[in-house]
C-alpha cells in the first residue's frame, strides 16, 4: 500500500478553505482585506520548486526523472557519505560485542523513486494506478540506494527491507530492485511488506487476520523489533523517507532521506 496524504492534496485543501476565508472577507462591507493572514504556499509554485529541487526532466520515453546534478541528488549524497562512515564503525563495534550488525531500508522513495508517478497524477494517489505503477517493476534508483545497500553487505552488515507495499506486489519489488542493482537478501525472510489478510504474529497488538489497524509506526517498528528480538540482529542503522519509516525506536541511528512530494503519518 502506497502513503496517502499527499502535500498537494493538503496544499489544495488549505488554498480551498483559504479562498473562502478571503471570499467572507471581501463580502463585508467596507472590509477590503481577508480575514485569514496565513495565506498557504501557493501550489503552483510549490509544484516549480519541487522541480526545481530535484531537477526534473522528462526522457525521450516519457519519463520524469531526477537530476544527477540536482540540490536533491546533492543531499542524498552527502547523507550518504555520512552514513557509510556510521556504518563502518557501528558494524566493528557491534561485532566487537558479539552483536550481529544490520540495517534496514524502507523501499518506495528510498531506494526506488516514484517521481514520475507523483507527476502524472499530479501529486495524488490512487490505488488503482499505484499498484499498476509498482508492478511495472520499472522505477529508477534513488541516487546511490543500490550502491549503499551493497556497500552495507560488503561490510558484513545484514539488509533488511521494510515498506509499505503490499504483499501482492512482492514479485515486482524483488525485480525491481534487481534491477537497479540492489541484489541483496531479497527473500521473504529480509524483506518485510504488508500482509494485511496474513498478519505476523508480532503484529498481534494492532493486526489480526483480515483486520489490520497498525499504524505505519506500529508496522514499521514492529517490524524492526522482530528482527532485532527474535531474529537476533542489532540494527545498527534505519533508512527511510518519512518520519514515519524512522519512529519508534528499534535502531541505533535512523537517515531520513528527503521527499517533498508527499507526507505519510
């Protein structure tokens, strides 16, 4: 399951009720100015510095993709230099304990970018035309997400995934990230997604047989104290483009990697 509060959708909503405040304002008479002060961001220029961020082109199959030389290729670069220099020193040290290292990335716009998804719909979801997005297993790479998942497993580091797709679209995310190179432990026993008909045992608390009301910080931290707990690995760093990928402990340290498109809570 893709996230569904997008920043358009409440952008929009907030320009809505923007222009109705302004429209109260204007009908009094003798009152020339909106009642509301806090005017939101206008959306359209918003949508112009997203693109802007991430340097958007469009390829010669109708693709949009992100710049190499963009502000946001640039930060994913720099959290990447850091996060191999933690992952260097976290791995000796955990070993050092008898620990067994590992890290955990979540999937959608932290290894394989949806920006052109976000661009067609115009920054809103449907179920329907995300999941025939995802199964045609085509998405690009997030700069440097392959290389950092090998680099992690060439220092004796266990990967792990953990996303919010759907145990339907399993097949699709395994070829996927095969490929854009990331080839690492993409069995049913590293990768972990949503089985909302099956739930985990360790889901108990919030998830049962065809009922599932685990929020994504329940599912996702869940998750990661299943492998930390019963697996046994100390997950020495956790990788992901929302906040909520990232709370609710059960990682040493955690990257948030940049996404303006939308916002999951």
């Amino acid at each position: 399951m893709h996230k569904p509060l997008r920043i358009a959708a409440v952008a929009t909503a907030c320009a809505v009720a923007g222009a109705a405040l302004y429209g109260a304002g204007a009908a009094t008479a003798g009152q020339s100015t909106a009642n509301s002060t806090h005017e939101p961001y206008n959306i359209g220029l918003l949508t112009k510095d997203i693109d802007t961020y991430y340097g958007t082109t469009i390829d010669a199959d109708g693709v949009y993709q992100a710049s190499p030389d963009s502000p946001y290729a640039k930060d994913l670069a720099r959290i990447d230099v850091a996060a191999r220099k933690y992952i260097d020193k976290a791995a000796r040290k955990a070993r050092h304990h008898g620990e067994k290292p590992a890290v955990v990335f979540d999937i959608d716009d932290t290894l394989l970018l949806s920006l052109d998804y976000e661009k067609k719909t115009n920054y809103t979801y449907n179920g329907t035309t995300w999941a025939d997005y995802v199964n045609k297993a085509d998405r690009p790479a997030v700069f440097g997400s392959a290389e950092l998942v090998r680099y992690a497993e060439a220092r004796g580091v266990e990967v792990f995934y953990n996303s919010g797709l759907s145990e339907a679209q399993r097949t699709a995310a395994v070829e996927n990230l095969k490929k854009i190179g990331a080839d690492v432990n993409l069995d049913a026993g590293h990768m972990f997604l949503k089985d909302k008909a099956n739930p985990p045992a360790y889901l108990a608390e919030c998830a049962m047989p065809g009922t599932w009301n685990c929020t994504t910080v329940q599912y996702k931290s869940g998750t990661r104290q299943h492998i930390e707990d019963d697996l046994g690995y100390e997950i020495v760093a956790n990788f992901g483009d929302q906040y909520s990928d990232l709370d609710g402990g059960y990682a040493d340290r955690t990257y948030k990697l940049p996404n303006p498109t939308y916002f999951v809570s």
